[in-house]
C-alpha cells in the first residue's frame, strides 16, 4: 500500500510526535528560572566564602533557603536532562546506542538531583 | 527517499568562522561543562550532610590551587552560558537577528560573563578575607 504513496505523504501521515514544542518550551521556562535562582544562589555561595560548618548548616536550615535549594537542583537538573538529551540527539548515530545514553541520561540526572534534595532536607529537618 | 541526487546546502566547514557560529556552539559546550558545576554543588550538599569531616574534605579540595582553577573556569562556563542563554531567549522573540545588533549582543555576552565571573571571584575573595 505505502508503494502508492509518495515519500512525503507518508511523512505527513506519520504526522509529527507532538512533543517538539514542550521540550522547546520547557527548555526556556526552566532557562529563566534557573537564571533567578542560580544568581541567587551565585551570590549565596560568594557571601558564605570563607563561612564555617556551623554558619553552613545555620544557613541551609533557612525555611527560604531550604525551599530555594530544593527548587534550584530540581530545576537545574531537569534543565540539564532537555540541553544534554538535545545533544545526544544530534550526536549519537546509533538508534539503540541513543535511546540507551537517554534513558541513562534521565537516571543519573533524575539520581543527582535527588542527592541534592535530600541532602538539604536532612539538614534543614535533621536534629 | 528521493532518488534523484539533488545539491546540498554548504555544510560548516565551507563557511569562515565567525561570531555568531563560535557562540552557538560555545552556548552547547558551556552547556555540557556547567553540567559538571551542578555535579559540584550535589556533592556539596551531600558533604554538608554527611558531616563537619565530609564537608572539610569538600573545602579542602575545591579551595586548593587546582579546585580554584577548575572552578573558576566552571563559573565562566556558566555565567557564559546564563549571558549566550539570555541573548538566545531575546532571538528567539525574534529581535537582534540582523547581522549588526546580533555581533553586538554576541560581544555584549562575552563582556558581560567576564565581568561576572571576576565580579564574583573578587566578592568570593573579599567575604573571605582575603584581600
């Protein structure tokens, strides 16, 4: 049947995923909100250049800080997950070797930033 | 597929580097190697929460010589990143896309994450007492 089509009407039949437009979309949200916090965090960290272990822990025990730091990691590394999966796309030939490295990829990003955050939260909730 | 053979569009290596095409792929690569400072400040929260003897071995390693330069060029890499990321947010709402406003947000970016970076490194000194 498909011998009776042209290749590009089989292309339009395939239609699109319809997932281009939230990656691209998602990708910018996170971009904007990565540029609030990771400045807040920036100027944080330079401020706390030089500061104990006590003042450290004082500091993440914030209920702000706490939230922010959550809210950082979270948004970081699902930031990280879109910019490296777009380049794996581009790089990686093989078809099995890509959807290996992705599902890879979306493991350790998704391991990382749950380190992050419990991290901070055993801090700010630990005794 | 086409069977017919039909002319390519010039690929990279016809066109002579410029601005515009060196930024492009630094915002990719400054990408990639901000990744490794996110993996930094994981390991730092997860020292933080380890203990006082994690959390010394973390400040050990990141203030000596080595860590300091391997940060430092990690801030770099992100402040270039945030500065090429911002100018890629105003493209994409369809300003600064002739060749003149786009070299020079393109400069602008450059210039702004150098001033960033030192401006930080220079707080980050100061708050520490060392200069």
């Amino acid at each position: 049947m498909s011998k009776f089509r042209t290749p590009i009407a089989t292309a339009r039949g395939l239609g699109s995923a319809r997932s281009g437009a939230r990656h691209w979309m998602h990708q910018r949200v996170t971009a904007v909100i990565n540029l609030l916090l990771l400045l807040w965090f920036a100027g944080s960290v330079v401020s706390l250049a030089g500061a104990g272990y006590a003042d450290i822990i004082w500091w993440v025990r914030d209920p702000i800080v706490t939230v922010l730091l959550v809210l950082l990691i979270a948004n970081l590394f699902y930031h990280i997950r879109l910019g490296l999966q777009v380049v794996i796309e581009d790089y990686v030939k093989s078809d099995g070797t890509k959807a290996l490295s992705l599902i890879l990829l979306t493991m350790v990003t998704l391991v990382l930033a749950l380190l992050g955050i419990v991290s901070v939260l055993k801090v700010s909730f630990g005794g | 597929m086409a069977s017919t053979r039909r002319p390519l569009s010039p690929h990279l290596q016809i066109w002579r580097w410029g601005l515009h095409m060196a930024l492009s792929i630094a915002h990719r690569t400054t990408g990639v190697g901000s990744s490794l400072g996110a993996l930094i400040i994981v390991w730092g929260l997860v020292a933080i929460a380890a203990g006082p003897d994690s959390f010394s071995t973390f400040k050990m390693v990141t203030t000596s010589l080595l860590g300091r330069i391997v940060l430092f060029g990690i801030t770099l890499s992100m402040m270039l990143h945030m500065c090429t990321g911002v100018r890629h947010l105003v493209m994409d709402t369809g300003r600064a896309l002739d060749i003149k406003t786009n070299r020079q947000t393109g400069i602008l970016a450059i210039v702004a994450a150098i001033v960033l970076t030192l401006g930080l490194w220079v707080a980050a000194y100061w708050f520490a007492g060392l200069i």
